[in-house]
C-alpha cells in the first residue's frame, strides 16, 4: 500500500487500513468525520478556543489522535498533544522497539474531557507474533499557549501501566525468566499471590542469570529508574525458566493475602524467629507498593519492644518492678498523654504498663537512663535496625535515630523520627521471641554469597525471658488479648501500637505477634488503634 490509506463502511464504521514501513496497522474509528489517519484534518479542526474542553472537542481531538496513532503517524499524533517530543518517540517506539504490528484503537464515549479508548493490536518479534489487548484513557486540555483542544500527554496514553519516564520494549530480555517456588517446591506465581508480583519481578532481575534458565522474547515495561526490574506485559515466545528456591510457605503468603484484602492500605511480613526466614509478605494498597518491606512509617507502641529491652538491659526496669502509670508525663516541654488519658494503680508493674501499652510507664524512665544513645544502641546492637539488611530483594531498614529532650519520649513510644515497615517490626517480635536477631531473607545467601547483617550482641537472656513473659501478658490480658484470643495454642505473646500521622484522620494501626516459630507484623494506614484492622491480619497469619 506504500503509505496510502485505503477504507471502507461496515456497519457505519469507518475501516481505515494503513500501511508502510512494515506496520500493517488496521485503525477502527467513529466514520463521522474521519480523515484516514494523515492527522492534517485534525490539526485544522483544532481551531483556538476558551474556557473548558466540550465533550465535542474532546472527542474530536481523540478521535484525530488515535487515529494517527493507530496510522504509525508519530508526528502527526505528537502534533495533537501538549508534549510533542514526549509523544512522538513514544509513538514511534511503540511501532519500532515495542515492535507492535497491527493495532485496531476504538473510541469510547468522551465524558468531559476524557475518552476511553481500547487497544487491540499484535506484538511482532524475530517471527514470534502474539495478541496485546487492554484498555486506557485520555484526557484532553486546552494548550496554554495556543488555546487549542490537545491530548494531555502521559505514559498511560499508550499502555495503562506505564508511569513516568516508564517505556514499553520488546525483544529478548536480559535476564532469563525464573520459577519460583516456596519452601516446600510450590510454585509461586503474580497471578495466585498478586502481592508478590514486585516481589517476584526482582528476584527474576537479581537471580535470573543465577537460575539455570534461558531467556525467550517478552514485550516488558521498562522502568525509569535503573535499578528497579522490569515488568512483563506479554511473553512472545518462552524461555526456560530457571527454578528459584524462596524461604516462602504459600500457605502462610495465601492468609496473609486475603487477611490484607480486608483492608485498605493494609501490609503484613511473617518470620521464623528461629533463623530469619520470610515466610510471607503481602500488602493491599492502590499505589502497589512493598509497603511491608519497603515501607517506613512511625511503628508507634509496637516500638516498646525495644524500649523495654533496653530498659531491662540497663538495670532501669524489670517485669515485677513498681512502675508509675499516670494519665500524662511531660518531657522535653511537650505533654505525653495515655489513650483515652487512662492510668493505672500506684502498685502497677512495668509488665502491667507494658501490656496496656502505658505511654508515660515509659517515657518516665527517660531520666533514670543518661544516654541519648541507648535506645539507638540497643535497636542496632540487639535488634539489628539499620544494618543494611540484604534481604534478596529490595528493603527498607528501619531507623532508630538518636534524639533528645521531646524527641527522645516520642522515640521512647514510636513516634517522632523513628520508621519501620511490617518487615522490621516482625524481626523486631522474632528477635524478642528468639533472643537472638536472624537476618530476614527471602532467598538464601548461598546463592549469591551476599553477607548477611550481624547484630553486635545477643539479647541478656534475663531480658528475653522478662520480654517474652510482658508480651504474653499483652496476649492474655493486656491490650492485645481480644485479637490473640482468636489465635490457636498457649505459646504466644503480641504488642498492639498506633502512630499518630500528621494530617491524617486516624492514626495508623499496627499488631506484631508470635505463635511458636513465627512472628508476625501488620500495618494499616490510618486503620485506627492496633487491634482494630492490623491485629485481626496477624491473627489470620499466626493461625495459617
């Protein structure tokens, strides 16, 4: 056809075939008013206005640049839109290095000034040919400058998934696929565990070339930054995935997602306590974030786990020791209250305030310790926070900052400038649980011979006894006792907490629990006090 457009009406649809340059493209479009894919038509029906976009100019403007795009005309179809160099290599690379074929685009109905459209098309490689099918949506705007109605350009025009800088390639990928299994040889896949597709899309870019397999030919998304892996949309011809050994158990990675689907911004990590192992990761979010393992928030009164351990440790406090529980305590000229300002008797023990999750049990002891740095100390030296955790996958470690004055009573309790995700705060209860800190892995390191972090000391065994005995309190008659009640056999302990956010509603809910060798931690944005949304999703993991 060498570049000439031939057409037809079906049915009252305007059949546009358009050729050249190897893209045998088909573009389906409303017949009114079509120009056969040139883009000229358009550019002269786009004539300057004010005020908002009609539903008539946007459908006007979408229809033109669809229609060249679907032509392979990148120009024309960069001409129609607000960001004419973005658009024209993402056009043109959607035909040259996406390797797309043939691509029937329909318009839906303009709502204001967005136009659905779908996309029906053929991905082409070395002889390899398989069908791409999705849906997106454009949004028309007024150009600044010219007044004219213009395609807002995005990534998302041209696949719904792409983000910023995002671009989509196809050919043989660098790094061969992997089959991933649990630790018992289960297959783990994005489709059955949907939480794992990060997850799953790194340990492919990290280990695929470690695996044993044999690349084929993918059309995949490829990612702005340089380190993060890149996301398979559609496999042309397969490879020989190589298998992937994880620390994984689907049966715990299977409650902890449909806990998580409960609720919204929701995220949980599961662990052995006895060597480190990740049993389960899973999060419920909008954005699709690793908030379990890459998140970092304020862990709020789950933190009191460390805060007790160095406590005890430095001789401040012990589990049957007196410890006053007053309504509020100040420090620092900041005023530190309890919720819902409870206190508790003059006879009160520090396992007591624990369990109730005392806020000024705590925050009273800050005087009697004389070291800015010991809760810091004991975070690094016996917890492990803020080694620079190689996990097998990325992760964020969690900082314990040192602080003074109103920031050290707000550490004292979670808050201030302390960050954890699920992934800590359960090594945080596993530790305790062990009295020993094992750093988690999803992979095991003799795969790859990456060093493991090392805490400086083991826990006193003086202060995981006592530590293990005020969480067990909390399970059976303290804050978390509601929650652990639900949770099967005696051997468990558990610490609830909620962090106050700036301009949030609520504060965030968080729950950290063990039962025998696992331990668990959940976090749920704005989701309330700790037993109201993160405690019943480490129930439902603890009992998997």
């Amino acid at each position: 056809m060498n570049g000439a457009a031939k057409g037809a009406v079906i049915g009252g649809v305007f059949l546009a075939m358009m050729g050249g340059a190897g893209y045998g493209v088909y573009a389906m479009v409303d017949g009114a008013g079509s120009h056969g894919g040139d883009g000229k038509g358009a550019e002269t029906r786009a004539a300057k206005g004010s005020g908002p976009i009609t539903e008539r100019e946007a459908a006007g403007t979408a229809k033109a640049f669809l229609d060249a795009w679907a032509a392979g005309d990148a120009a024309a179809a960069a001409r129609l839109t607000n960001n004419q160099q973005a658009a024209q290599t993402a056009v043109a690379d959607y035909r040259d290095r996406a390797h797309v074929s043939k691509a029937v685009i329909t318009p839906g109905a303009a709502t204001g000034a967005s136009v659905p459209f779908t996309v029906a098309a053929e991905v082409t490689y070395e002889g390899a040919t398989k069908p791409l099918a999705y849906a997106s949506t454009l949004t028309v705007v007024r150009g600044v400058t010219s007044g004219k109605p213009l395609v807002d350009w995005q990534p998302s025009v041209i696949h719904p998934q792409l983000g910023k800088d995002e671009k989509l390639r196809a050919g043989a990928p660098a790094t061969p696929p992997v089959k991933a299994v649990d630790r018992n040889g289960e297959e783990l896949t994005a489709e059955k565990y949907p939480s794992l597709r990060p997850v799953l899309d790194q340990l492919r870019q990290t280990y695929g070339g470690k695996a044993g397999g044999r690349a084929g030919a993918e059309l995949w998304i490829e990612p702005a930054a340089q380190d993060a892996p890149k996301r398979t949309l559609l496999t042309l011809a397969e490879g020989e995935p190589g298998t992937l050994w994880t620390t994984l158990d689907a049966a715990v990675q299977a409650a902890a997602e449909k806990a998580v689907a409960r609720y919204p911004e929701a995220s949980v990590a599961a662990v052995k306590p006895s060597n480190g192992d990740i049993l389960a990761v899973a999060n419920h979010r909008r954005d699709g974030f690793n908030a379990a393992m890459e998140g970092a928030r304020a862990p709020g009164s789950t933190m009191k786990i460390v805060t007790a351990a160095m406590l005890i440790d430095r001789g401040k406090a012990g589990a049957d020791q007196p410890a006053e529980c007053t309504k509020e305590a100040s420090w620092g000229g900041r005023s530190f209250h309890n919720l819902k300002n409870f206190d508790l008797p003059a006879d009160a023990t520090f396992a007591t305030g624990f369990a109730r999750s005392c806020n000024t049990t705590f925050i009273k002891r800050i005087d009697d310790v004389h070291d800015d740095a010991a809760l810091s100390k004991e975070a690094r030296e016996v917890f492990g926070i803020g080694l620079d955790w190689k996990t097998g996958v990325r992760s964020a470690d969690g900082k314990v900052p040192e602080a003074t004055g109103a920031s050290a009573a707000a550490a004292y309790i979670g808050q201030g400038q302390i960050t954890m995700n699920p992934l800590n705060v359960a090594s945080l209860t596993a530790t305790a649980r062990s009295g020993q800190f094992h750093q988690p892995v999803i992979v095991a390191p003799d795969l790859d011979g990456r060093p493991l972090a090392r805490a400086e000391r083991r826990m006193k065994p003086a202060v995981a006894q006592q530590l293990v005995r005020m969480m067990k309190l909390t399970a059976s008659s303290g804050t978390a006792a509601e929650v652990m009640g639900t949770v099967r056999g005696s051997d468990k302990g558990a610490k609830t907490g909620s962090a106050e956010v700036d301009g949030a509603g609520s504060p965030d809910s968080w729950f950290t629990g063990f039962s025998g060798d696992v331990a668990a931690a959940a976090m749920v944005e704005a989701g309330g006090h700790g037993g109201d949304a993160a405690g019943p999703i480490v129930a439902a993991v603890l009992n998997s």
